[in-house]
C-alpha cells in the first residue's frame, strides 16, 4: 500500500470514530518511522482498531476510489482541510509530497494549505531537529551555514498559514522581540520568508528547561523531603531576573500579556531567558488584535493562547485579561502574570486550576485564588503575602512596577541571607570544634576562634602562611594528596588524621572532615582535637600488648567465648593442654560434642555442668572445677577450670566467658601414688 492509501486509510478510521486525532497523528508519525508495515497493521498493533475492522475500512477505501475514478489523491482532495492542516504537521518528506499533489480548489491561494518541506526554507538554514511545537507557531533547532552556528528557527505552523490574525501576529512578535535588547530577551537573528511565502525568524537557541519543569521538580523533591534549600534560592533568583526583564520591557512601552512559567527558559549556563512576545501589546497604540467577546480557538491539537479578545493563557491571565477589557491592559497585567509565576514557584501550580478553559476563566474573573500556603503549608509568610497582593483582583492594589516586586522578593531572600548567616556566625564562632573555610590555593579563607584556642597561633598568624606550613613534617605528603584528591577529584575527606604543629613546640592530633565547592573554589571543614584520645589509643595499645604478652606467658590455658557459647581465642598454654591448634578450637562450641570430658570417679561429665555453661546461664563465676578432658590422640588430661562471666557496662548483660584452667595431670597423678601407697602402708599394718 502506497502513502496515498495508507493516508487514506487512517483518515477513513477517524472519520469512522475508531480513533481519535491524537491517534490518528500518532499513527501516521509511527508509519513514518515503520514504512515496511501497513500503516492498518500498526492501528491493530497498537489495539487502536480491531483486525475485522480492517476489511470494513477496506470497503470504505474501495467506495472511496470508486467515486474518484479510482484516484487516491483526488479522494484526499476531497477530504476537510481541517483534516488536510494537521497531516501536514507531520514533518515527513513522502507524506508532504503526496499533499503537494492533491488539489484544492475549495480555499482560495491566500489561504491554501501550504506543503512544508524542510529543505526548502531556504539555503542558509539546515533543519537539524523540532525542538517545540505550540499555538501557531513551531521552533526547529536550525545550523546557520553563513556563521557555522546552531540557531533557534521559528515558523508559523503549516494548518496555521491561511490566518491572517497569526500571520500578522507572528510578525509582529519578530519585530518587538527583535527590538528589546537585555540579557533576559531571547536576541533575533534575523528575519525573512520561505518559499512558501510564509515568514519565520531565527534567533539564539538557548538550551535549558523551563521555569514551570524547575519549580514542579522542585516541589516534588520538596514533597518526598529530599528538596534543596538552594533550589528556591536559585528558583527566587531567576524569579527576580524575570522581574527586571519585564521592567526594562515596560520601560519600552511594551507589555508581555502572556508570562507564565513555560515561556521563561532556564539556560544550562545560568541564562534566564523570557520567550513568546506573540501577544506583545504596545502601550498608547491600539491593537487591531484584540476584539469583543470571547471565542476559544483550536489549532490541530494545541490551544492557543490567543482566546479571541481575552488574550493570555488561562490559568496565568489577569482578571481583565479574562473579562475581555483591553482597555484596563497595562502593565500591571503583567504584574498579575509575574505573580502567577511566583505562586507556581512556591506551590507548583498555577493560581487557578479547572476542567475546561471557560470554567478556568470563570474563577479568574469571580473567585480568590487558593493561598499558597494552602497547597504548601512550608510557604513563608512573607512570600505569600507578596505572592498574593501581585495577583490581587484589583490592579490597583497590585505593585506599580516589575522592579518593586522584585525589589520585595530580594529583600526577603537579602533578611533569610543575613538570618542565617548570623545563625552560622553564632555555631560558628561558639563551637569548640575546629571550623574552617580553606581555598584551593592552599590558605585558609577564615577559621573560628577554636584554633587560636587549641594551637595558640593568632588567627592572623595562621591566615598569612600556607596551612601545609603548620603539618608535621611526616604528615606533609599525606595532606597534600588529602587535599588533591578533595580538590581536584571532588571527593570530600572523611576522618582524615594529621598533627598540626602549635606555638609552644608541640603536635596536637586532627580528625578532619572536608567538603569542596568547586564552583568557589573553597573547601568547608572541620576539625576535632583528638590529642588524648590519641594518646589513649596507645597506652590502651601498649597496655593490650603487655596483656598478651602476659596471657602468652602463663601456664594457664586461657579460652573466650562469646554469648552463644563459642570459642573466640585462646593462648598457646590452652592449644598445649587440650592437644588442640587455635583454627580447631575457634568456633567450636561448649556443647561441642568433640569435648570427651569425665568426672573424678570416671564417669562421663554432664555438659550441662561445664563450668562455662553454668556461667552462661547463671552469669556467676566457677571455681576450681576439676574435669578430665581426653585429647584427639587419647591421652587424658585433667584440669581444674575457673570461668569469670563477661558484662557489659551495664552491669546486668552477660556477652560472654573468660575461662582458664590449669593441668593438673601430674598433681592428679601424685596424689593417686600418694593415696595408694597410704593404702598400701595400712594394708601392710592390719598384717
């Protein structure tokens, strides 16, 4: 099936009612990406239309071309230019030439559907890609082939050629843009006509998302509790450069009429860039534009923000905007609109919210706005007082000027920037840790009083030199790779340790922790003194070793085990006695069925009874238990075992047993010699 039937085809399933015109363009869309599948199996493929409603669109082609002497093209000339205007939205090539061919003789030239071919613009301009479609209009991401640049191209939308209102319109917004010259207007490049005669206008192209994406995406974050602080800051920030733009356009005469969050651009470089003067209007001159009444206007799928004589985007529109008064329009409409702007920065949404345009209107004109602090209980006070008097039904009660608005905004951030900042300088200067704010360059930029305390050096003294002066020698090469790795990698320092040298000749040991900014180029840190607990850590360490040392030497076998029973460590003595290896007596248990244990008259020794299992379930202490315990090669051994419970701190938790005990074989042996040779004796008597 060529393009011609199969344009045919999914025109006759909308027109069936089987879909509807956002899939019908979408289906077409898809076919131009999918040329080898009939544009009807994709319908189906989608679950859009049933497999047996394709015969029944077949037939209805088949009559179709019956009429037209079986001519597709003179079928699709026979089609609503409604239908015609949004085929040709779809920028592919074949669909654009198979439109090109179908006649129409029922709109005058002036007014015709126009075929919008890319490659016919003109030679300067390279289409690349569509970057934004909406109202009359369409920007392409374009290279400039005279300059060697990327550009932002604007053109009327092609089912919007035959209007005269947006074409002149669209005009008109190239010449006031082209006029405004600050850093917060987009600049024009140039302006001319495609061969089509239709006018479009290049521009710089400034890449970024809009302030509507940037504050929903701020008060989700804010929602879910892992929002920023510094994304209000930077949000009320582009919010006052917003202000001063609109200041200097009124300081030109002219009126914006359409501010809302999806015409300012936040560029990916710090740019605040307000787009879309369509609806300009130019104080002290009439515009033929603006007529009684209100008619909603469609164009294809978008609506536009031109609503007939009420001029604006509704949600966003003063009350004289949507009462259709253009003679009450000056600029502290565009007042009402920046306040639009700061109320979805604070919320997330614009001021007014409906099912439909007309009942949006409705509540612009006859109701208060929700406060803000409505929608975010978190909404400062002052904020929403500004917020709500530059919405404020009554022009005259909203502020004057653009620049007295953003004045308001910048003088609370200016209160919460010194409230803070004295907040910061009282933790500061208060703490006994060691504060500081280094830069990259190797100096300290400000430190709190706690190093004068701790190092003795004035702050002067250690601001003048270079702070790897003030490391111990032996620690120099270690810090200065700390400070690389925290600079140049990005990677804060966790428990970084390093002795700093102080005014009497001593070292005092630092735990630091450190952030960089690259962006200031400063490193944020914090230091702890940890001298004495230093100096405890060896003496614990030499005391632990004289420990072992000791535990080592002893005769005594030692054993630990933890709270479930199990052998943790133990010393050489117990490795000789029990004829064990440390790896084969580790993580066996007490009731470890391995231990062949016998009371003094022989018989097998209860394991309920070990003495570090009573400990363990009584948490008392064992003396002197004596227990023969044979080895792996069979040899008995008897031992006499003292266990001492493990508590914590608490006094009350066992977590485990210290156990020794000593081999008594040789004394158990004596003593039997020694008994039996007393026996022995009396025997020797009694005959």
């Amino acid at each position: 099936m060529n393009t011609d039937l199969n344009l045919l085809f999914a025109v006759l399933t909308m027109q069936s009612g089987l879909i509807n015109s956002n899939q019908f363009i979408d289906a077409c869309m898809l076919w131009t990406a999918r040329r080898g599948t009939p544009l009807a199996d994709l319908l189906v493929e989608r679950g859009w239309i049933k497999s047996g409603d394709v015969s029944h669109i077949q037939y209805l082609i088949e009559r179709k071309l019956e009429r037209h002497g079986g001519d597709p093209k003179l079928s699709l000339a026979a089609l609503d230019n409604d239908i015609k205007r949004q085929l040709t939205s779809i920028d592919d090539e074949e669909i654009q030439r198979s439109l090109g061919h179908v006649p129409d003789s029922t709109v005058s030239p002036s007014a015709a559907v126009t075929v919008d071919v890319p490659s016919e613009k003109t030679e300067r301009y390279s289409l690349m890609s569509l970057h934004a479609t909406g109202g009359g209009g369409r920007i392409w991401l374009a290279h400039d082939t005279h300059l060697d640049r990327d550009v932002a191209l604007k053109e009327l939308r092609p089912e919007a050629g035959g209007d005269g209102a947006l074409w002149a319109r669209f005009q008109r917004e190239a010449r006031v843009t082209g006029q405004l010259e600050h850093p917060g207007i987009v600049p024009v490049y140039d302006y001319g006509k495609q061969s089509t005669n239709q006018p479009f206008y290049t521009m710089r192209f400034v890449k970024g998302r809009t302030l509507t994406e940037a504050a929903r995406e701020y008060q989700a974050n804010r929602a879910s509790g892992q929002a920023n602080p510094i994304e209000l800051i930077a949000l009320l920030n582009a919010f006052t450069t917003v202000c001063n733009t609109i200041a200097y356009a009124h300081s030109r005469g002219v009126i914006h009429r359409d501010l809302k969050g999806d015409n300012v651009i936040l560029g990916d470089f710090g740019e605040v860039v307000v787009l879309d003067w369509g609806l300009a209007k130019l104080v002290g001159q009439s515009d033929p534009f603006d007529h009684d009444g209100y008619e909603p206007r469609q164009i294809g799928r978008v609506e536009l923000t031109i609503q007939g004589q009420a001029v604006g985007t509704p949600g966003y529109m003063a009350p004289e905007q949507a009462a259709g008064r253009p003679d009450l329009i000056d600029r502290r409409t565009d007042i009402y609109g920046l306040g639009a702007i700061l109320y979805e920065i604070l919320t997330g949404q614009a001021p007014f919210a409906g099912s439909d345009t007309k009942e949006i209107m409705r509540k612009v004109r006859e109701e208060e706005p929700p406060p803000p602090s409505r929608v975010n209980p978190e909404v400062p006070e002052t904020l929403e007082k500004i917020c709500l008097k530059a919405i404020a039904k009554n022009p005259s009660v909203r502020y004057e000027r653009a620049a007295d608005l953003a004045h308001e905004v910048q003088l609370w951030q200016d209160l919460q920037r010194r409230k803070a900042e004295r907040e910061l300088d009282l933790f500061f200067n208060l703490s006994l840790d060691l504060f500081c704010v280094a830069g990259f360059d190797g100096y300290f930029k400000r430190l709190n009083p706690a190093w004068e305390q701790t190092l003795g050096y004035s702050i002067d003294e250690l601001l003048a030199r270079p702070y790897v002066d003030f490391v111990h020698p032996d620690d120099r090469e270690a810090t200065v790779a700390q400070q690389e790795r925290i600079a140049i990698a990005g990677r804060p320092a966790i428990s970084f340790r390093n002795r700093y040298h102080c005014k009497d000749g001593q070292y005092r040991w630092l735990s630091w922790m450190a952030t960089p900014f690259p962006e200031d180029q400063l490193i944020y840190a914090s230091a702890r003194d940890i001298t004495e607990a230093r100096l405890s850590e060896e003496r614990l360490r030499e005391s632990e070793l004289r420990y072992r040392s000791v535990v080592a030497s002893l005769d005594e076998g030692i054993v630990l085990l933890d709270a479930d029973g199990r052998f943790f460590g133990c010393n050489s003595s117990a490795e000789r006695i029990l004829g064990l290896s440390t790896d084969e007596i580790v993580d066996r248990t007490n009731v470890d069925p391995r231990w062949v244990a016998i009371s003094e008259d022989g018989s097998p020794f209860p394991q309920e009874d070990y003495p570090v299992t009573v400990t363990l379930r009584t948490g008392r202490p064992c003396s002197n238990v004596v227990m023969g315990i044979y080895k792996p090669d069979g040899t008995l051994n008897w031992v006499s075992i003292n266990s001492q419970p493990l508590i914590r701190a608490d006094a009350k938790t066992v977590y485990g047993v210290l156990a020794s005990f000593t081999d008594i074989t040789e004394l158990k042996h004596l003593k039997e010699q020694f008994r039996a040779l007393k026996q022995g004796k009396s025997a020797s008597q009694l005959t």
